[in-house]
C-alpha cells in the first residue's frame, strides 16, 4: 500500500511541474472576430513566454484543455506560419477571404507588420485575429 506522504509528495512534484511551466509567463486576451454577415466575436486569454512568438502562445491555447480554440497554418519558407484558419473557419482565395493579425494599442487598432510566428505580444495586450475580405 502507498503511504499518504508519498502520494502527498507526487502531487506537490506534479503540480510544482504545472506552475513552474505558466511561471514567468505573461497573459493577454486573443480575440477572434469574424466580420461575416452571420459572424461571432470570441475572447480568450492566452498566455506566452516573455519574447516568445504569438505562434507559440496560439499553439499552447490550442493544446489547453480548458480552451476551443483551434487553428490551422502552413509554413512560408521566408515569412513563417501562415494562419489558414480559425475554429474551423478557413480563408478563401475563391471567396477572397484571409485572417488578419491586428493589435489593439491606445492609439486605436492597428495592422501588424509581421505575421503570428514573428509577433511578440506583450502583458495585457489585446491581440486580433480578425477574419475579413481584401
């Protein structure tokens, strides 16, 4: 029979795993917004490592077991992941459909330079993925 105090100690080393990989990360909100005639907007809270890629904190909210969201990319040999859908809702070059990566600064909304496997978020912001036409 297992001893109380050595179960005890498995779960303190579990759960000491568990913290110490969300230590010293840093949390913002990720909204997903489908401007669709019939479209939703959805609100999760991401967390990446401090410089880390929004690729990587997509990717860990994705894998979370307490989150939906989902996504798709292809990887461009020169401009990094490419996001081809959210949710389950692809772009469509037949439709002229595309997900676009926006950041809400106090200066308003503004469009990315660089796509989700070069932008860095940061602490509190509000990260966009915004599905719209061209």
């Amino acid at each position: 029979m297992v001893s109380c105090a050595l179960l005890w100690s498995l779960l303190v080393i579990s759960l000491s795993g568990t913290l110490a990989q969300n230590a010293g990360q840093l949390t913002f909100d990720l909204v997903v917004k489908d401007n669709q005639p019939d479209g939703n907007k959805m609100m999760y809270m991401a967390q990446a490592a401090p410089g880390g890629s929004l690729f990587g904190a997509m990717t860990r909210l994705s894998n979370s077991n307490h989150s939906d969201f989902t996504f798709n990319s292809s990887e461009h040999i020169d401009y990094g992941a490419y996001l081809e859908s959210v949710n389950g809702l692809f772009g469509s070059l037949q439709d002229h459909t595309y997900w676009e990566l926006l950041v809400q600064t106090a200066n308003g909304i503004i469009r990315s330079s660089v796509g989700i496997s070069c932008y860095i978020p940061q602490a509190n912001e509000v990260v966009i993925l915004n599905f719209t036409t061209w």
